[in-house]
C-alpha cells in the first residue's frame, strides 16, 4: 500500500547561494575586498543573507571554484591575488584589432548575457538601468559616454555569477568599446552621436531580454549589438 503520509521533500529557494556569490564577487573585483583579505565569517554570511550554513558554504564553495578565494581550514576564506589580470595586451589601434575585439566578445558575451537572464538579480537591474541612464545623459549632454558603456557590459558579466567573465571583460577594459580604438581615418565620417542612439535601443532591448529572464533573447539582443557595432565601425 502507498504511502501517503510522506513528508513533502522540501526544495531550497533557488539563487540564494547565488546572490551570496554574487556579491561576494563584485567586492573581490571591485577591490572592496582586497587580495589576502578575510572574508566574513560563515555566521556572518548567515545573518547577514538570512539563510542557512548549507547555503553559504555553497556560496564559498563556488567562489573557490572561480579561483576567487582560498579557505585555510580552522583559519577562514581569503580573497586571492588574481596575478593572471594583466594578461591580455591589446597594443594595436587599427580596424583590424577593433574586428578582433568585437569577435572575441561575441563568443563571449552572447553567453554572458543568456546567463545574466537566468541569474540576475534585482539589485544588478536596477544597476544595469543606472548604466544606461548614464549612457544617455552622457549622450545628450556631448560626453563620453564609454564608461557607462563599459559599465553596463560588466554588470551583465557580473550577473553570470562567474567571475571569469567578469575577469575577462574588466582586463579588455575601455579596448572592449569600440570606438575608443579606431582612429579618425578609418571611422570615416561617422556619425558618434547617432550611432550612440543606435547602440542605446540594442542595450535596452539586452536589458528588457535579461529583465524578463529570457536567455536565448538576451543571447539573440546581444549578439545583434555586437554584429551592428561592427558595421557601424565600418570595421572590415
């Protein structure tokens, strides 16, 4: 005879050893926790996130598996010195190392921002939106928009929750937009200011993708951004 009086298999609410990991990473890349540096303590954490030991040493368990922290047992878990962040060199100002760029980026952050639909939280939206908030005053106002450019790509990478794409996308820095590497003969007559309108309706429609979490949308938005940003460039 069936069982009917089994108790109910409880399931652990998803993301929240991902919105530990999250947060622990922004501080570690962001040098709000410097190399060496000790982490809270797992009671910490707890109170801190209102969850369980369990969820936070999942947390910590994949912030290790970044290569992110160290945990000495009986000790605590240190932030690491990511040595590998000066890595990548891009000395070249020409078309050809713009085309390079954008192709590597493809690869990429198509993958980034399906992942960021699937993980993002609240807070990272609402940082996304300042981004391009600032994307648009910079515009209208004849600024340099390419910090919040910058910004709003490496919040969709930190949204993965994988600090290696993080990693990758604060080491391409400013060479990851393209317009701050190719010099006046090869822009041509571009017109900056209209392409920076164009480039503002493909990041919202990035963000509307991952707000709806939706990650072959987000993939698709992303992946037209950055084929359009080619064109734009005239980069061939």
């Amino acid at each position: 005879m069936q069982d009917t009086h089994r108790a109910p298999i409880r399931k652990r609410m998803p993301g929240l050893a991902h919105d530990i990991v999250a947060d622990l990473t922004q501080q570690i890349l962001l040098g709000q926790i410097a190399p060496g540096d000790k982490l809270p303590s797992e009671s910490t954490i707890v109170r801190n996130y209102g969850v369980s030991r369990t969820v936070v040493r999942e947390a910590i368990s994949k912030l290790q598996a970044s290569g992110l922290v160290e945990t000495r047992h009986g000790v605590g878990t240190f932030a690491l010195e990511r040595s590998e962040r000066n890595g990548i060199h891009l000395s070249s100002d020409t078309a050809a190392s713009v085309r390079g760029i954008i192709e590597l980026r493809m690869g990429l952050e198509t993958q980034a921002a399906a992942l960021a639909a699937k993980r993002r939280t609240e807070t990272q939206l609402l940082q996304m939106r300042q981004a391009l908030d600032d994307y648009q005053h910079s515009l209208a106002h004849n600024d340099s928009s390419v910090e919040a450019d910058l910004q709003f790509h490496r919040l969709i990478a930190q949204a993965t929750g994988n600090a290696y794409f993080t990693d990758i996308i604060s080491q391409l820095g400013r060479s990851a937009i393209p317009r701050t590497r190719i010099n006046d003969d090869e822009r041509g007559d571009a017109d900056l200011l209209k392409l920076g309108q164009m480039a503002i309706l493909e990041h919202e429609a990035i963000l509307k993708a991952i707000r709806r979490q939706d990650p072959d949308a987000a993939r698709a938005a992303m992946l037209l951004h950055l084929s359009n940003s080619l064109e734009r460039m005239a980069v061939e």
